[in-house]
C-alpha cells in the first residue's frame, strides 16, 4: 500500500500568512495527487488535481506543487474562510488519503 | 449542477450488514468518464477509500476492507450501492458517496455524507 504523509499535522496561522503543507508518498506516484479542504460537517472539496491543476471554481491563492513523492499545498495568503482540515490523496494504486492537516487560528 | 444522496439506516448491529445506497441527480450515472465511489470517515479521524465502481459494474475495492465489501450499480435508478458485512464498532463512520472524474481520477463531486453507527 503506498502511505502519505501530511505535515505538519496542526498548523496555526494568521489571517494574511503564506501557508505551506507537505505530502509525502511511500513510494512515486508521479503527479497522481490532489488535494482537499475540509470543514466541519461538511464533505470535503477538492482544490488541486494532478499535483498542480486548480480546480474549477477554487481561488487562485491555492496552488499545489511536485511529483514523485513530495508535494506541497500553499496557500498564498490565509484568509477567514480557509481556517479548516486539507488532506492529501494519491490515486497512482488504488486511492488512499493523507491523515490531514489543521489550519487553526493564531 | 450534480447531487449525490446517501441514504440508509443509521444504526447497524455488529456482526450484521451495513448497505448504503447514493442516489444522483441532475446527471446520469452512465456517463462515460466517471467513476462512483464511497469513502468513509470515522468521527473525528481521517478520510478512507472504500471502494469505486464504474456504470458497466468494474469494481475497484480497497484491500484493507477485503471480502466484505460489495458495489453495486443501477443505472435504472440512477443509483449505486454499498455493502459492508459483518461490520464491528470500528465501522462507524460518516459515509460519502461521490463522483471520481475517470481521466484525472479526483474525487470531484460529494453526497453531503451520513451517519452510520455499529451498535447493539
């Protein structure tokens, strides 16, 4: 099974802050990542496909980056809305999920 | 714009089965390019893949879930299914269905989830 690994697991963060999340695959998975946003009670959205490709509709401060085994999420400049939990998945075998980062307030 | 529903009972007894069913709307379930799938979140932790099923019936399941799972498709109904046999506490868990775009295999579109708890 290939495991992801997100960090750091919590995060706390000013509304204006450049914030950067780290997913690292077992093993390569090329460009096969996408990331999540998630809020309480709520399902979550996606905000990046194959890496780097921004979904549709998702602001232009989320940008994803990488291939192989390490990726990264940043979030150019946090703001109010984007306090939630993001999530890392690979879908080169199979489809498994990071285990999530917290973006709380400072 | 496409929904996806989940329905079923909330409360399952260990050992029995757990059977969800995601209805869509406002898109066909047959279209070609889509995957349908389930994912699971138990309360307070992280998100697991359960399985994906496609509208010809190709199952994809996730092998930490082995023989117990089972996917099912109606496309008269515009409807997919989950079955989770001889289920334990570790079963509960917010259940999604949701819609995986088949070229850059991201799970696109989500059922708002639901509630499933093992319990006697």
């Amino acid at each position: 099974d290939i495991q992801l690994t997100q960090s750091p697991s919590t995060l706390s963060a000013s509304v204006g802050d450049k914030v950067t999340i780290t997913c690292r695959a077992s093993q390569t998975i090329d460009s096969w990542l996408a990331w999540y946003q998630q809020k309480p009670g709520k399902a979550p959205k996606v905000l990046i496909h194959r890496a780097s490709n921004l979904a549709r509709g998702v602001p232009s401060r989320f940008s994803g980056s990488g291939s192989g085994t390490e990726f990264t999420l940043t979030i150019s400049s946090l703001q109010p809305e984007d306090f939630a939990t993001y999530y890392c998945q690979q879908y080169s075998t199979y489809w498994t999920f990071g285990q999530g980062t917290k973006v709380e307030i400072k | 714009q496409l929904q996806l529903q989940e329905s079923g009972p909330g409360l399952v007894k260990p050992s029995e089965t757990l059977s969800l069913t995601c209805t869509v709307s406002s898109g066909s379930i047959s279209s070609d390019g889509y995957f349908w799938g389930w994912i699971r979140q138990p309360p307070g932790k992280g998100l697991e893949w359960i399985g994906h099923i496609y509208h010809t019936g190709n199952t994809y399941n996730n092998p930490s879930l082995k023989s117990r799972v089972t996917l099912s498709v109606d496309t008269s109904k515009n409807q997919f299914s989950l079955d989770l046999t001889s289920v334990t506490a570790a079963d509960s868990a917010v259940y999604y269905c949701a819609r995986t775009d088949s070229d850059a295999y991201y799970l696109d579109s989500w059922g708002q989830g639901m509630l499933v708890a093992v319990s006697s």
